[in-house]
C-alpha cells in the first residue's frame, strides 16, 4: 500500500492556487465576464445559434487570461507604492510571498493564453489580441498622469463585450437586426460598462484618497475631492443604467430584463449610501458585493430575455 506521504500535499497545492488568485484579485473577474457571457448570447442569437461548448470555453479562457494578464502588471508595476500604503503593504510582492520573477512569469503566460485562446476563436480577435493586452496593461499607468485614470479602467473593461461579440460575430455589422443597427449592440453595453467602472472606481479610490495625495498620484478623488467625485460617480451609474435600459429596447428585450433593472438600480442607489459613510469596511462591501450582484443579476436577466424571447415582450 502507498504511505499517506506518497499522496500530494493538497493543502499545499490548495494553498498556493489560493495565494495566486489572491494575487490577480481572480474573484474580481465577477466584474466584467458577465458583461462578456452577456454580449455573447446576444451576438448568437442572430440566428447563428448558441456559440457550443468550445466557443463558450475559448472565450472564458481568453477573458480570464485577458485579465489575470493586467492585474499581473497591475501588482508589478504598482509594488514600491503597494509597499508604502499601509493599506496594500501586505498584498504579496512587497512581502516577498511571490517572487517578481514569478509575477513576470505569470503575467507572459497570461498574456499568451489570451493570444492563443483567440486564434482558435476566429482571425479577427487574434489579430487585435496584441492591442487588447495594452490597453488592459496600459491603465496600471495612469494614476501617473491623468486625473481621469478611473476612464481607462472602464475602456479596459469594456473590451469584454466586444472581445465576446467579435468572437462569435467575427466583425460588426451594420445589418438591421430586430429593427436597429446590430453594431450598436455591443457599443452601447461597452459603454455602459465604461461609465459602471468609473462609477465604482471612483468610490474604490476613496480608500486611498490621503496616501494618493502623498504620493502624487492622481484621480479623480484626489482632483476633486471625496464629496464632488462621489456625485459625479452616482451620475456615472445613472448614465450605465441609462445605457442597459436601452440596450433592452434596442434588442426588444421582455419585461422580465426590465424587472431585473429595477433592482440593479436599487443595488447602486445603496452602494452609494454605503460609499457616503466613507468607512473601509462599507466601501469594500460597496465595491465588491453590490458590483458582483449588478454584473450577475444583468448576465442572469439577459440569457433569460434571449432564452425566452416571448415570454412577457416589452410593447406586445
């Protein structure tokens, strides 16, 4: 018989898959692939059919590497700073837990992933793969020069959607389907996504508002106060919600995707209750539970309105 030493260690391997996710924030990816798992059951349903099970594979391998890619560079670039905010003084680089060889590691192999998994999806999102991987790299530099580093965030995050509908789609037509431009389809979710993320980011921000101003760097917290950057965030989640409820008009979602709105909108008018009180502990549930519950709750109701198209249609 085999000796209990001959079987692996899963607690250590548990362990270290735990460190790593920890690492690139991996529960954070609830933020945008729902917003990319959305966008692909709508650009299949140009009487294309569902997507099958190797498209839906490939496209969460390519989102996931997409974004374990940046938040690798994010970690790299950021990790003398992380050193010096008490706040981030312990994530895993400035503590040693993980070797910045490791991170480079991590970050070319992401980076890779992304790359393969799109020549497999179609030569469109292969050739644009490159410039994915800098736009998402890009934002980790912003705070050094621009105040408006929350809209990089948000253009970064946005190329999920897109990402998804290219990889079914191939390309964007300007066919009419369902009476309106198919192309303003994806356009108008990303950006709605675009201003969901500076909406968010901006209360996130809020965490840092005294070192960043130490430090030199810039937000729009820091450029504007906490009190004028929190209102200009609840416009910009006022204006995503705008978005999505025309993105059900334009794809003449059901009442029941319009159902699911309402209580999206509920979930960011408490998000922004929450942010007010200013305290680490309300911002974090702020940012991370109502954002994952808006992007679930929107993905949830969109598969629906596309699975069950008949079943209680807006304007019949």
């Amino acid at each position: 018989m085999t000796s209990g030493r001959d079987w692996p260690d899963n607690g250590r391997v548990f362990g270290t898959l735990r460190k790593w996710g920890e690492f690139v924030k991996f529960s954070h990816t609830v933020f945008a692939l729902p917003f990319a798992l959305a966008s692909m059951a709508i650009a299949a349903r140009d009487n294309r059919g569902w997507p099958g099970l190797d498209k839906f594979l490939l496209i969460l391998a390519a989102m996931v590497c997409a974004r374990t890619c940046a938040m690798a560079f994010n970690r790299i670039v950021d990790r003398k700073l992380d050193a010096a905010n008490p706040r981030t003084a312990l994530r895993h680089l400035p503590t040693g837990q993980i070797t910045l060889a490791s991170a480079w590691t991590l970050w070319a192999l992401s980076g890779a992933g992304l790359i393969v998994a799109s020549w497999f999806l179609n030569a469109v999102c292969f050739y644009l793969s490159p410039v994915a991987l800098a736009v998402v790299c890009f934002y980790s530099l912003t705070k050094r020069f621009t105040d408006y580093t929350h809209v990089f965030l948000g253009v970064a995050l946005a190329l999920a959607p897109l990402g998804a509908w290219l990889a079914v789609q191939g390309g964007f037509s300007f066919e009419p389907l369902l009476g309106t431009t198919t192309a303003l389809i994806p356009i108008v979710m990303a950006v709605s996504v675009v201003f969901w993320l500076i909406g968010f980011d901006i209360i996130y921000a809020l965490q840092d508002f005294e070192f960043d101003k130490r430090a030199g760097l810039r937000s729009l917290v820091v450029a504007w106060g906490p009190k004028v950057a929190l209102s200009a965030a609840f416009l910009a989640h006022l204006l995503m919600w705008g978005l999505l409820a025309v993105l059900g008009l334009l794809c003449r979602f059901n009442v029941a995707y319009f159902a699911g709105l309402i209580f999206i909108l509920g979930c960011l008018l408490v998000e922004h209750w929450l942010a007010r009180k200013r305290s680490l502990k309300w911002i974090n549930a702020a940012f991370f539970k109502l954002n994952a519950v808006v992007s679930i709750t929107f993905l949830a109701v969109t598969v629906a309105a596309v699975a069950f198209p008949g079943f209680l249609r807006a304007g019949r």
